[in-house]
C-alpha cells in the first residue's frame, strides 16, 4: 500500500495538517506544530503555507 499525506481527523487543532504531516512521517505531532510556529515567526510565510496545505490536502475517509 502506498503512504498518502492526508489532513488528520483524530489529531487536529485547526484544519488537521500538521497532524496529518505528523501521521505521515509518524513523529509525533508538537514536533510539527512547533516547526511550523517557528516557520511562521521567522519568515511569516507559514501561515500562507498552512492555508494553501489546508486547501489542498485531502480529508482522510
């Protein structure tokens, strides 16, 4: 079966993406989430990106 990146349904804050990144890579997802908090502090970026993979990732069924 092939790893797909999906939007999380049980692991979720927001919209599930870093929970879904999380699955994905299987670590746990605070790593992800602090990632992303320092991408965003850093370069702004990251919320822009946080949207964009929201829309984009699917939902996980």
């Amino acid at each position: 079966m092939k790893k797909r990146l999906y939007k999380s349904i049980t692991d979720k804050k927001m919209c599930g993406v870093c929970g879904g990144i999380a699955e994905y890579f299987e670590i746990d997802s605070t790593i992800i989430r602090l990632a992303w908090v320092l991408f965003t502090a850093l370069g702004g970026s990251g919320i822009i990106a946080y949207i964009v993979a929201a829309l984009v990732m699917p939902n996980k069924e």
